[in-house]
C-alpha cells in the first residue's frame, strides 16, 4: 500500500461564491487533519488564479490576499500548481465548487477529486432538477413551485402558492448553499421581497412547503449511512449564524426519534444519494414532521468540515474521528 507521504494532495479552498469564508473555515480542518496523517500537500485557491499566496496563514486569512474572479479559476487549474498532484481535495462550497464546474476543469487535466462526478455535483445543487428525481424514484420531498425571472409575476406566484399548499413557506435560490438568500414567509406580504432577495443568488427560485417539526440530516460514506442527527437551532430554523456560530446549535445524534422513523431516514438517505448518483460521501437533509412523516430537501455532495459540521459529528457517533474521515475520503476517491 502506498504510503500518505508520498501521496501529494491539492487542497482546493475559497473561492468566488457567498460561501468562501466557509469554505476557508472548512480547508483549515482538512488542512490540519491532512498535515497529521502526513500527506504532502499544495493549498490552491482558485480565485487568485495564478497569483498564490506565499504563505500559507494567507490563505485562511479574512481578508483577501489579492483580487477575485472567476476567470482565475481556469487560469489556476490549468497552471503548474497541479503538475504531478495525485488528487485534489474539494474544500469548496456552493456555486463553482459544488455545480460541476471545478471538477470539469480538474478531469480535463485528468486529476483525480473528491466527492461526486460533474454531473451529480451538477444535479445536486440544482435543487429544482434534485426535487424532480426526488418524486420519480419515490423519495417524499416537500411540495414546490419552480419560477423564473423571466415569467415572474407576483400575483400569480402568490395564487400559486395559495392553492398548493399555503404559508408559511420557504423561497430560496436554486443553487445556492448555507440558506443564503432564504426566507420563511409567514403571510403572502412577505413573498415579494424573499422572491427578490433569492434572485439576487440564482437564476431560478424555487418556492416550497415548509414542513414543521424536526430537522434532521444523514451521512454517507462509502455508500453506508451513518447515524440520524438531529439540530436543535436557537432561531428555529437552522440559518447561517446557527450553522457556522458555536452555542447556536445544539445536535443530537442518534436522533432521539422512534426507530423506524430512523431505519426510514437512512434507507431514504441511500436512495436519494444514489438518485442522483453521487459516490464517496455527502449528507443528505430532511424534515421529519410532528406525526413523524420524512420529507428530503435536497443532496450535498460536499458537505461541511467545519467544526461545527455535521458529517464529522455523524462519525465520530459510530467511532470515526475526523482525520480517519478524512483519510478515508481520500482513499475512497483514489
């Protein structure tokens, strides 16, 4: 078996979308874990292009160490930086990271990532497209309406919801993470400004159910799934202050849910994970109503490694520490 030393890793963090500073706050724990199993490895952000920070504490820097774009991400793939990396280890979030778009540009190189192929990161931040497999292979997911900027009109929207199933209800861009741009709409008053506020993230919104009752999510790793958590968030609703802020959360996990709701929630996990195809490891969430229905709200193909992030926790439950995880992550994709 080869040995992690001569394994040469390219952590690839930051990025141009809203998610960068989480994506930072997650490559720190890899960093870390990755330098304690002894893996060689190359910190690459693809918003610098070219133009790498020299140190290596820049990276994970608040502020910026030079100018961002999008562009600059071919430029960085396609430079020296990857000659002769074994595999890159995807330490991004959301749009560019999550969408297909950096793994195309690393198999045109031929270099080998973590997590899923192109088209099922694709698929699974498309939420719409996930929702559509969702229904054909028989997994319960909210009720939705899918709109466009193009065909957008207010009172239509709001007769729409009405009719199919009435407030509250959740609006949110297409292909965002992290709940940016989400809002939950109590009266139809509020409709207009959360469907303005989620256009401003994506091209399509997509307005959906909101299903109270427990919020709760599963890992996959190697095609298995770990234990149910269950968030406990002090607003309510598991936003991006309760995600990302210590004390603003509590999890649980096992779930303290009956255990057949439990065997469901994993056995419903499996399926969306295969759905849409994914491979490696990933989360899938859901809500579980009061009268413990199971309803799929969408697949991340790359979940958090912050540590306040959820797959760890999940592992750590069946005896998985973190760098275990990771190295196992790695293992797997090669």
């Amino acid at each position: 078996m080869v040995e992690n030393s001569q394994i040469r890793v390219a952590l690839i963090l930051g990025g141009t979308s809203p998610e960068r500073e989480v994506s930072k706050s997650s490559s720190k724990s890899i960093y870390k874990a990755l330098k304690s199993l002894g893996y060689q490895i190359r910190l690459v952000d693809p918003a610098y292009g070219k133009n790498q920070p020299k140190n290596e504490d820049d990276f994970f820097a608040e502020k910026d160490y030079t100018e961002l774009s999008n562009r600059n991400y071919v430029d960085a793939i396609n430079s020296s930086l990857f000659d002769e990396v074994d595999i890159a280890f995807l330490g991004l979030h959301g749009k560019w990271g999550e969408d297909g778009t950096i793994q195309s540009l690393l198999e045109l190189r031929g270099i080998k990532y973590t997590g899923s192929s192109v088209i099922s990161s694709a698929m699974s931040m498309d939420k719409i497209m996930s929702k559509i497999l969702f229904q054909h292979y028989g997994i319960s997911t909210p009720k939705w309406i899918a709109i466009e900027k193009r065909n957008l009109n207010a009172e239509k929207i709001k007769k729409e919801i009405k009719e199919k199933f009435g407030y509250p209800c959740v609006i949110k861009p297409n292909d965002q993470g992290s709940t940016v741009g989400l809002t939950i709409c109590q009266t139809e008053g509020e409709v207009p400004e959360a469907v303005k506020l989620a256009f401003q993230f994506s091209g399509k919104v997509l307005i959906e159910e909101y299903i109270s009752g427990h919020e709760v999510t599963v890992g996959i790793i190697d095609n298995k799934a770990l234990p149910v958590l269950e968030i406990k968030p002090k607003h309510g609703i598991y936003d991006y202050e309760c995600k990302y802020t210590h004390g603003m959360s509590e999890y649980e996990v096992p779930a303290n849910l009956p255990e057949n709701v439990k065997a469901e929630l994993q056995s419903q996990s499996l399926k969306a994970f295969e759905a849409l195809e994914c491979s490696c490891y990933g989360r899938i969430d859901f809500r579980v109503s009061n009268d413990f229905k199971t309803y799929c709200l969408e697949v991340n193909s790359l979940p958090g490694m912050t540590s306040t992030s959820l797959v760890p926790k999940m592992a750590m439950a069946v005896g998985i520490t973190f760098e275990e995880l990771i190295d196992k992550i790695i293992k797997l994709s090669l």
